[in-house]
C-alpha cells in the first residue's frame, strides 16, 4: 500500500523525515545481517517475484492509493527466511511500486517514505512472529497448526495496521483530517488483501518443507494469475464508478435546475445563489470546517435553503410592501418545508439539518426550532451570515440594493444575536481581503422585521369621513375621462393624507401593462409604462394585492432613483371582474407613511371607483392624451425593470 501526499506542515514534514529514517535503519540492519549470514538463492526467487509482482501495480479506483499483489512473496520470504529477507523484499517492492509514479510525483521524500513504511511494518511483524513461535515453527499436529494460524494472524494484522497506520497519519497531515477518518475511509478494507497474502505464505511455507527451489519455480505463474484476476475485478469496478459519476451528474443537474425554479420563483437571479454558495464553502473552509461531507452538504445546502418557498404563495413571497403577522407566520414554514423535501431526497451527507436552521437565531429567537449557539449546525451559521450580506447587497421587489458598507454594518450589529460571533468574524476577515480594504463599523439605522410587523397601527381616519367619500363618488360619476378622474381623486385626498405625490396607471390589455393617465403633487416624477407584474405598481395590478409602505424608488424610473425624495408607496389596485382595472398608487416623503387606516381606506374608495374608472377607460383611446397640468412631466417608453 503506497499514497501519493503532496505538500505537508512542519509537524508532518518531521514525521515523515522520521519514517525515513527509522526505514534507513531497518534497511541497513537486514542487508548487514545478509552479508553476515548468507540465505542461498532460494530467497532471491521471492525477492524477484517480489518486483516483477510490485512492477503490475493495481490502483484503487478514484482514490490515491495503489497496492500489488506483491505482498504475498516478501511475506512469504519474512516467514521462511526470517526478518532481514522480509524486510529487504519489502523495500524492493516500495521501490517499484513508487517507480509506477508519474515524473512529477516522484520527489525523493516520497520516494523514501514509500520504500520506508512496508519495510519496518514487515520487519517488524516478523520480529513478533519469530519471536512468539521461535525459528522454527512446527507444522505437524493439530495444535502446531493451530498455534501457527494464530502466528499467521498475528504477523497480518500487525503488518496491515503498521503499514496502513503510518501512511494514514502521513495523509492526514497533507489533508488536514483526523488520522482515524483517513483510515476508516480509505485503508480499513484493504485488510483483506494483507490477511490473503499472510496465508498465500502459509501455502508458500508448507509446500517448501519439501523442496524449497521446486516449489518457488512452480509458483512462478502465481503472479500472473493473481494480476489477471484483480485487473478484472477493479476492471468492472471502475466501470460501476464511471457509471456512478454520469449518475452524479445527472443528480447535480436536477438539483441546480430545482435551485433555479425557487429562485425563478423567488425573484432572484441564479448569480445570487452561485454567490451565496461560493462565498458559504469558501467561510466554510476558513472556519477550518475540514470534513468533506459536511462541505459537500453546505455547497448542497447553499443552492437548496430556499426550495421551501415553492409552497409559499407568490403573493405572499414577492409582496413588496410588508409582510402582515398572518403572512410572516406563513413564510416561516419555507425552511422546515424545505428540510422535508431534502429529506426524502436521501442525500449522503446532512443538507436537510442545515436547511431546516438556517433561519436560526444565536440568541434562541429565530425558528422553526428556537435552538440556540452551537446547537445550530455550523452549515446553518454559515449560511445565514452569507446569504443575508449578499440579499442586503441585491436588488428585490421590497426594497434596493444597499451599499456594501451598510449591509456590512447590519451584519455587524447582528453579531452575538442573531449571528455566531466567530461566523461573523471570519466573514469579515474574508470580505477585507476581497474588497482589499479594511471594514469599520459606520453609521445605519437598522430596522429588524419583528419591528417593521409591529409598527402601530391607526384604524381611524376622521379626514377621511363619509362626506369625502360622498364628495369624491359625485366628482367621479361626472367624469368623463382618466383625467378627470385622477384629478378628483388627487384634489380631494391630497389634503386628508400624508401623500406627495400621486399616479393613476391603466392597464392596457395589448400591452399587458399599467401606462401612467394622471400624475399630481409637486415632486418630480418620470413614470413610465411599466409591464404587469414588474415595479410596485404593476405587481399591485398583477396580484390584486395592496403595496404599502415599500421603498417608493422601487417604482421610479432608474434615472430619477437615486436622487428622489420619495421614501414610501401605497399602491391600490382596482379589479374588476378578475381583472386590473388600474391602480391608484400614492407617494410620500416619509418612512412608513401609509399605516393600516390609509390602507383600509382607500381601498374602499378604490372598489367604490371601480366600475366609473372601467367606465372612462374603455372611452380612452389606445394613445394616452397629455397628462393633467398637475405634473410638469412628460412621460418616457420604458420596460426596464427593478428587480434583481
């Protein structure tokens, strides 16, 4: 058994370097004991079955490790000619078996150590077995065989754990690994082939008690044999594992598809999610998460934490105003909805755990569970801290992408509450290194969701009394255009609310958009025919749902966004019959302006304006007329789109 390590720390450099050595030791110590007493050429026969058997090495397919067949002969040469035989046939074999290298792999450090392990493993047992049975072990009788079946196993398992045991601490110090996961994964079945050629030896012995030289000639074929039949069988082995690799990719592919049918229907694009998965495995491996499993399960994780949300309603999921309590209850199922899906799926590592905590609270106050600190799974730590950065710095239907400093600075403030400190740490270590600059804490005002849900409400609004809903009806049934209409409703609400500004948009069905009809109030505005479903206003129209309080910007032109004063919307869509009428959609100044006494008003005035409005839209021609003298803007052709 032979590995391919690369690069090694200073601890397993010196661990190396006293496998070397010790090697040396034997080597030197068997080849002095040779000279002193000369075996024959019997033992030569082994020692060349030995290197023609090391030179048809066998690789362990999609794994570094190679062995050979080779192991029976320097065996069966410890066992007949004693320690320092074994020892020099086991470091012939190291020696071919590494000469199989590739070039580039063939340092003199590993060409040493592979010479060095299987000779003090072999030395070694042997000692234990000469010394146990003595030089001659007796074969004849029951209990002579017995006792010698006992030695066999003896000299087989200390030769097998010697030999596996040293490479595998060698592969941990390359792989960072514990010694014990390295052996159990990639070692602990091999014992087969070690116990197989101890008792190959035991043949070897029982037929040399005749003549020793005949029987050798005659076991010359073995090798060939012996290579035939495990080529064959890793043969076929390697097909399954191709096989299992097209399999895998189908499999991969199937769970990057279902990524992008939750983030189609999230509104996100599938950069978000290769972002968030790449950013997720890379603080992973920087919180020395070193296991692969629990790597491949946080790459996995990373791609599937929302898949619950395709059992969330799309109004619900993309609503850009508030989400109400009802609302918020019922997006929090999405994560253990998505941990039962995975569930069934049967993944070989734990994606389903991670999933289900990633909304998960340092402090216990996060859900589905209320778990708290380290009972939260490191991948659900990660992912929380990861994908919460990369949402704050993207555009969606709620609200505009902020800037990296102040998405910074909310991830900071959430540090030791809902974060792990240490997750926190690590990603800001990562991000300074990235961006190539030094992160401080600056200014922000941050507003959890628990806050936003429990904004006060005001259910009544004496300005908005029966009278003005009497006055604004009459000035309606008289209208004989969009315009007017526009014009009665801005001129009799704008002193009863808290608006600034006010557009009526009517849906135009051959264009499968809401086009701006009125615009009133003094801010600038540059509205423009915006597709149903898009902005604030079209995902009002789309949905029959109310808009309230979403970042107003969000329904701007990108030209005017970044410098207008608008902060909050109240959108209002009139449907009738099923389908959008228009929307009445108010601006203000100030955050959260509209509370739920706005809301509940004017949605009543908009259903008590429905059948007027359908009324004056289908006298309006296809060609908006100028918009009212309320607005100095003229309007622009544009589709483009807000969303992330």
């Amino acid at each position: 058994m032979k590995h391919n390590f690369r690069a090694l720390g200073p601890t397993g450099t010196a661990y190396v370097a006293t496998v070397i050595l010790a090697g040396a030791a034997v080597i030197a110590m068997s080849i002095a004991h040779l000279v002193r007493h000369p075996l024959g050429n019997e033992w030569l026969i082994l020692a060349a079955l030995t290197v023609v058997s090391g030179w048809a090495m066998l690789r362990i397919p999609a794994m570094p490790i190679s062995f050979s067949i080779s192991d029976i002969f320097n065996i069966a040469a410890s066992l007949l000619f004693g320690p320092s035989a074994g020892a020099v046939c086991a470091a012939l074999d190291g020696l071919v078996l590494t000469s199989r290298f590739s070039s580039s792999q063939r340092t003199w450090d590993r060409v040493l150590f592979n010479i060095a392990a299987p000779t003090i493993a072999t030395w070694l047992a042997a000692q234990v077995f000469f010394a146990l049975g003595g030089n001659r072990v007796p074969l004849a009788g029951t209990i002579a065989a017995l006792r010698l079946l006992a030695l066999l196993g003896l000299f087989g398992a200390i030769d097998f754990v010697l030999n596996s045991g040293i490479v595998a601490v060698a592969v941990s110090f390359e792989r960072r690994l514990p010694v014990l996961s390295i052996w159990k994964e990639h070692f602990a079945g091999l014992w087969i082939t070690y116990f197989g050629g101890v008792f190959g030896a035991m043949l070897v012995m029982t037929l040399a008690r005749f003549r020793t030289l005949e029987v050798l000639i005659v076991l010359v074929p073995l090798p060939v044999i012996l290579y035939v039949a495990f080529r064959h069988s890793l043969g076929r082995a390697q097909d399954q594992i191709s096989h299992l690799g097209k399999v895998n990719r189908v499999y991969v592919a199937a769970i990057e598809a279902l990524a992008l049918a939750v983030d189609a229907k999230d509104q996100v694009t599938y950069d978000h999610t290769r972002r968030v998965q790449e950013s997720a495995v890379h603080l992973a491996r920087t919180l020395s998460v070193a296991d692969d499993g629990e790597i491949q399960a946080i790459k996995a994780a990373a791609l599937l934490h929302d898949v619950g949300k395709l059992a969330i309603p799309e109004h619900i999921l993309n609503k850009p105003g508030r989400l109400t309590a009802a609302e918020y209850e019922i997006m929090k199922r999405h994560a253990p909805i998505g941990a039962d899906i995975l569930a069934v799926i049967g993944f070989p590592y734990a994606v389903a755990p991670i999933v289900r905590s990633h909304h998960e609270n340092w402090d216990g106050t996060g859900y589905p569970d209320g778990l708290a600190g380290e009972q939260i799974p490191i991948g659900s730590r990660i992912l929380a801290v990861v994908d919460c950065f990369d949402a704050l710095t993207s555009n969606r239907p709620y609200r505009p992408r902020m800037e990296d400093r102040d998405a910074l600075q909310i991830v900071n403030d959430r540090r030791g509450t809902m974060y792990d400190p240490r997750v926190v740490d690590a990603f800001f270590s990562l991000y300074g290194q990235r961006s190539g600059e030094t992160v401080n804490a600056v200014a922000a005002t941050v507003v959890e969701p628990a806050a936003l849900l429990a904004r006060p409400t005001q259910t009544e609004h004496p300005e908005l009394d029966v009278y003005a809903f009497f006055d604004i009806g009459v000035a309606v049934a008289g209208a004989g255009s969009i315009q007017e209409v526009g014009d009665a409703v801005w001129t009799r609400v704008q002193s009863r609310c808290p608006a600034s500004a006010f557009i009526l948009y009517v849906y135009d069905s051959e264009s499968d958009a809401i086009a701006p009809r009125y615009i009133g109030g003094a801010i600038a505005l540059e509205p423009a025919e915006v597709p149903l479903g898009e902005r604030l206003s079209g995902w009002a129209a789309a949905t029959g749902k109310t808009v309230v309080n979403s970042d107003a910007r969000l329904d701007l032109d990108e030209a005017i966004r970044d410098t207008s004063a608008l902060r909050s919307a109240l959108a209002i869509p009139v449907i009738v019959d099923g389908r959008p009428v228009c929307v009445f959609t108010f601006y203000s100044e100030a955050t959260d302006a509209f509370d739920a006494g706005h809301t509940h008003v004017m949605e009543a005035l908009g259903t008590m304006l429905a059948p007027y409005v359908r009324k004056c839209a289908e006298r309006s021609s296809r060609v908006p007329p100028p918009l009212s003298s309320a607005s100095k803007n003229g309007t622009r052709a544009s589709h483009e789109s807000t969303r992330s």
